[in-house]
C-alpha cells in the first residue's frame, strides 16, 4: 500500500489518491462518453493496495496508463498520455525559453548575469546553457527545504549556485613564491622552476588561469612586488654574464653589486665596472618593463571557464622596498599607464596599492615616489585600488618594517572587495587562503515586511527578529554547502591542492580537501541596506544620523551573530559587504512583485550595493567616508569604498592621493576612484571629454564609456544586465 510520493523535486510527500481520482476524470471528461466514476475509484483503489510504500510520481502514472488501458475505456488512456505529455512539455518551456534566448544572443539579464563574461561567444553559450540546468538540480537535490525555502521566497541568494555540485571553492591568494620556487604540474604540461623575470611572468599568468578553472571565483596575488623581485637580481646577472662572454672579463664582482634603485641611465662618460653595471641595469629594466607588458596583456587575453572569460584575476603590491621590488612595481605601474594594444585600459588584473605609512604613504616612506606614480597612473587608468594596511582591523602582530618577509602578515584582497585575514584554524594571513562559499541576505525583504507597523520600536524589534532567523538558515546553509564541498579529493583541484591552499601539499591525490579547507572563511553578505533604513525609518543613512545609528546596529549585529557561527559551528564566518551585480535587480524585482512599488525601496531596478550611500544621493566625499567608514571593520569578509569625480582626472593625479588621505583618516579598509573614461570600440582610441559622441582618431560613432560595474572593470557597457545599466544612470559626482 502506497503511503508517501516522491515528487519531482525530490521532496517526500505524503500519498494522496484524490490526485489521482482527479486526473483520471479530467481526462475523462474530455471523451464522449464522458465520467465514470465508479472506474475511477477502482483504478485509484488498485493502484493505492498494490503499490509499494514509496512510489515517484512518474510510476504512480505509468500505473494508471497501464490501468486505463486494461479498462473498457482506452480512450481515456489516450487523452491522460497525451495531457501527461503536454504538461512535460509544460514543465520544460521555461528552460526551452531561456535556451532560445541564450542562442539568439539576446541582450537580457540572463545573458547579461556577469559583465566579465562573452555569453555570446561559443564557450560562453555552452557556460549559460550549462549554468541555467544546473541551478534547478542544485535546488531539486542538494539544498535542505528550509533554505530551498528561503531562496524561493527571495529571503537569501546562494552565489555561484551552479557551480555548487562541482565542490569548488570561491577564491584563493595565491602563494606565487612556491610555484616559481618548486614549479607544478597542471593538465599534462609541468612547469620548471622560473630563473628569470619572463618566465616568473609567464608562470604567474598560468598559475592565474589553471586555478580558475578550478575554482568559482577570483584569483589573486598577494605580493606581487616580492615574489617577482628575486628574478630582477637573477635577469640583472645574466645581463652581466653576457657582458662576460663578450668582452672575456672575469665580471663576477658586479653580481651582487650594491645597487640603490634599477633606473635606466646614459651610460656615456661612465667607464670600467660602472658602465657594465649601468648597460646590465638598462637591459634589465627593459626585460623587467616587457615582462610587465607580457602579463598584463595575458591577461586580458587569456581565457579560462571553457574560454567564455578572462582570468578575474587581482595583484597587490607596494610594499617591497627592494631594489628589486621597486623595480617590478615601476615598470608594471609604467604599463598600465601605456596600456595595452592601442593605448587602451587593461581591465584585468584588478591592481591594488598597499598603502602603510612608513614604507608607501608619507613622503619620508622609501615607496612614496612610487605612491605618486600609482595616484598618477590610477588618475587615468582607474587602477590601482588602495588597501590600507593602516586601518586597526588590518593590524598584524608580527608584522616589522625589516622583516623580509613581512608581506606574510599584510592584508591582501582580491576581485571586488573579497577580504581573508583572521583565521582561527591557523596562521592569520592573507596568503594561501580563500573563500569557500558565500551566501547574501536580503535585508529590503525582511524590512518591508515590518514597514506597516506603527510602533516603530515593534516594527525594528520585529525587523531583527526575521533577521535572526534568516541569519540561523544562512549559517546551516553554508554549513550544508561546506559539509558538500569538504568531500571532494584533491585529484579534483590539481594546482589548488598540490602548491595553493595552505596544507594542501600533505595531501595525496586520493584524499578529500576536508583537513585543509577549514582555513577558508564562509561569507554572510548582504545587500541594500540603504532600502532596507529607507522602509524602516523613511530615511538612509546617507541623509540621517538617526539612521546611520540603525544601519550600524544592523550590521553589527549581523557581524556579532557571525562570531557566534564560529563558535557554534567552527567555521571562519565572516560578513561580506556583497558586491551585487545580477543580484541587485533580482531581488529588486522579486520584492516588486510582491508588495508592489515602494517609494525610496522597489521603485528602482537595483538595490543599493551593501552598505554603500545610494549613487543617486548628493554628497561630498568626505561625507561618503564618514558614513560608509565604520561598516568596513564591521564587514571583515570584504569591503569597497568608490568615490566618483568629476572631470578628466588624467592630470590630476592630487584627487587620488586626497582619496587616499581619506580611507587612512577615516580607517578605510579598501577603496578605489571613479571618474569618466570614453573608449572608442573600433579603434581603442581613450580620452576623458564630457558628451563625446565621435572618435577624433578614426571617427567612429561607436563610443562606449569605461566603467567599474561592482569593483571590477568593463571595457564596454553592453555586457551589463539592465539594473546596473539603471544603477549606472543614477550615479552623481561627489563633490
């Protein structure tokens, strides 16, 4: 005797024979003779005493074809096949619909999800087909019902969902130093060692691209400056040896000279040792500045996920006061000022500044000049990001200025804002560590829920109630995903878990990833929080003191609840300040659907992102920093602070350094500067003029405009989905 079903989804339900009674006479009544009810009850009372416990849904029909067509009635059975196939047909339009949208390359939010990526190419289509069939197992088999639930409901949003039964993680900094050092195997190429600057290069770009097709999420170098400096001194010495086999001298003297900085210098009017120590170092500084070139242009070329993308690939750097060091942050900042093919902007790596006052910040710091070049080169290539290795969150204990390896303890971040420095399950760093999954609340839905209240004090207390209850699932979620992904082997992830993730080099290939993952950080983001104030108490945070103080409890909670996940769980939760691009309107839209336009909150396409001030509000910069400055300690999981300026920044590289001067008197953990960039997309041609509408080099009306869309760039404004685009409207200088 049947007593449960199992229905499509995968849910277990319990077993109910009206259901059937009830198709049998839909299907009845479409025939002549129409209803017979006392056939229906047989058929349903034989298929309900002859079943097994537990029947899916398809065997419980194949019963009943085969019923009807034993009975007297095999008209009827023709009628139920043919509406069980329509209704199959039914179930399988929407993803006939989103498959015919993918392979017109139509222009929409389902092509549009991730600016970073070509949906219209081959391998990009093939990503989306992939990505829109997956979603829907993930939801049918891998996710409890209380977060099926939650997502349904729009109350969370899972990331990179389908990428979810692929076990990856998200992100990881890379430890460049073991690659170069011991070199690695990845597909069925092996990599030497690296002795020489181009080939630290080279390796550097593949070791960016083999880990992101490993893994869902960003890829970045924690320190770039002093893992390439060692391959400066080793090419400067081969330039010297040259100088040997050329002149038979013995020049072995000048191998570990003392040299004060690796500037090209006219080497007329020197003479013995010191013009071969000159002409070595001009050799070197040109292999140091194309080596430079080399990666940059790689990667903006080199695709990975299938070829649909680039690498979304990040470098820090600045700290290095080496020779050596300075050299590699010289030339690469020399590079991106160029730029690439025509003179465009590089849009990858996303390139961050570290800025700590007595190495790379005051003028009397070793790396000012250097500090100065990059505001220059940032002014008109929007790159570098600053990091600020001051704020009292990015403190490390062990860090000293004369240590060697001192970038061991700094604070390194990646992609849009993505932070890993605590680490309860081992040594806090930034370096070989990443996020392993992450999961967005949304604050808007749980706040107009509450909206109607009168009582205000009811109305937040209510608010943080729905709070803590999504926070409960969004912990056992991660939990959930963390238990699913902690059981993948090492042989899945070739590069990750033989010379990347902390521990992993213990590992045989046949081990799963469960001893060494734990380092990562699981990450509680959110979004909208200027809506979510705005629905609460009719103001954001940009505009009341009463709700900044609201906004800050907010996530201070969330940040507090987090510390209790740790404990309770013994994971590295941590609070993202999400960086929402396909998610800013997808939870916009949903909540419209269900309480209508809301002034101030769904009366938009987007969602403000995290706990930025919304784009469309007037203010100065320092007012933006003042507000935005205290959720940065509170959002350890990753954080971005954007200024928009006015004008062409090109020769006025000042307003960077007075962004700078910002995040370090306002603890500003990260930030980055916006301003107008044209690009003509026929040419490449860039300039900064307001309202151009033809390209002065090759007169092309096809200008597009340069734009960071989340913290990342976009070389054109076509591949963002239609709330950014909204979002992107809306944006006001600040002055």
């Amino acid at each position: 005797m049947i007593h449960t079903v199992i229905k499509r989804d995968g849910r277990v339900v319990g077993y109910n024979e009206e259901k059937i009674k009830a198709a049998i006479r839909k299907a009845m009544l479409t025939t002549e003779l129409g209803e017979d009810e006392t056939l229906i009850c047989r058929i349903s009372d034989i298929i309900t005493m002859t079943g097994p416990d537990r029947m899916t849904v398809e065997e419980i029909q194949d019963r009943v074809e085969l019923e009807l067509m034993n009975s007297p009635r095999k008209e009827v059975a023709k009628k139920y096949i043919a509406y069980r196939n329509q209704r199959s047909i039914a179930r399988k339009a929407k993803t006939r619909d989103v498959f015919l949208e993918i392979i017109e390359a139509k222009n929409n939010d389902i092509t549009r999800e991730n600016a970073n990526m070509n949906t219209d190419s081959p391998a990009g289509m093939m990503m989306k087909f992939a990505s829109e069939t997956t979603k829907p197992f993930v939801d049918d088999y891998l996710l409890s019902p209380e977060v099926r639930e939650a997502v349904e409901s729009g109350y969370i949003h899972i990331h990179d969902k389908d990428y979810y039964p692929t076990k990856s993680l998200t992100c990881v900094q890379h430890p460049l130093d073991r690659i170069l050092r011991c070199g690695f195997v990845a597909g069925h190429g092996e990599s030497r060692p690296a002795k020489r600057i181009e080939t630290a290069s080279i390796i550097g770009c593949i070791s960016l691209e083999t880990a992101q097709n490993e893994m869902h999420g960003g890829q970045a170098i924690p320190a770039f400056d002093f893992y390439l400096a060692p391959f400066v001194r080793s090419s400067y010495k081969e330039e010297i040896k040259k100088l040997e086999d050329l002149t038979n001298l013995d020049l072995s003297i000048l191998y570990d000279a003392d040299i004060k900085d690796y500037i090209k210098a006219p080497v007329d009017g020197l003479e013995g040792n010191e013009r071969y120590k000159q002409h070595a170092i001009n050799q070197t500084v040109s292999r140091v500045h194309q080596s430079m070139e080399a990666f940059i242009h790689n990667m903006n070329t080199i695709h990975s996920r299938g070829g649909n993308q680039v690498v979304f690939s990040s470098i820090n750097y600045g700290t290095d006061t080496s020779a050596e060091g300075r050299c590699i942050i010289r030339e690469l900042l020399n590079s991106t000022y160029e730029g690439v093919g025509n003179g465009a902007t590089a849009i990858f790596p996303i390139q961050i500044w570290k800025k700590k006052r007595g190495v790379s910040y005051l003028p009397s710091d070793p790396n000012y000049d250097l500090f100065q070049l990059a505001c220059k080169v940032t002014a008109r290539r929007f790159f570098p990001n600053f990091v600020n290795l001051d704020a009292t969150y990015n403190y490390h204990e062990k860090w000293t200025p004369d240590d060697p390896q001192r970038y061991l303890y700094e604070v390194a971040t990646m992609g849009c804002r993505t932070r890993v420095f605590e680490n309860r399950y081992g040594e806090k760093t930034s370096i070989g560590r990443g996020n392993i999954s992450f999961t967005t609340i949304n604050i808007v839905r749980l706040a107009i829920e509450c909206m109607n209240i009168p009582d205000c004090d009811k109305r937040i207390g209510l608010f943080f109630e729905k709070l803590d209850s999504v926070l409960d699932i969004t912990a056992r979620q991660l939990c959930e995903r963390f238990d699913f992904q902690k059981t993948a082997l090492a042989k899945q992830f070739p590069l990750l878990m033989s010379r990347l993730w902390n521990g992993s080099d213990t590992l045989r290939p046949t081990d799963t990833i469960e001893s060494v993952i734990n380092q990562g950080t699981l990450g509680i983001g959110f979004i909208g929080l200027a809506e979510c104030l705005i629905a609460l108490i009719g103001k954001h945070h940009g505009e009341s003191s009463e709700a900044q103080e609201l906004g800050l409890r907010i996530i201070t909670h969330m940040r507090d609840r987090a510390v209790e996940f740790c404990e309770k769980f013994g994971h590295n939760f941590s609070v993202l300040a999400t960086p929402a691009e396909g998610l800013s309107g997808k939870f916009t839209r949903r909540d419209r659907r269900s309480f209508g336009i809301i002034p101030g909150v769904t009366d938009k396409d987007y969602y403000t992102n995290s706990n930025h001030v919304p784009v469309y509000y007037k203010c100065s910069p320092r007012h933006k920093a003042e507000i935005e400055a205290p959720y940065h300690e509170l959002t350890r999981g990753g954080h971005i602070f954007y200024v928009e300026i006015d004008g062409d920044a090109t020769h006025n590289p000042k307003a960077i350094s007075d962004i700078v001067d910002l995040m370090d008197r306002y603890n500003i953990g990260y930030g980055s500067v916006n301003h107008n960039r044209n690009r003509c997309m026929q040419c490449g041609y860039e300039d900064a003029q307001e309202g151009l509408t033809e390209c002065p080099k090759c007169h092309s009306k096809d200008i597009d405009s340069i734009q960071r869309i989340t913290g990342y760039l976009v070389g054109t404004t076509d591949r963002w989905n239609s709330a950014k685009l909204a979002e992107l409207k809306d944006r006001v200088v600040h002055r």
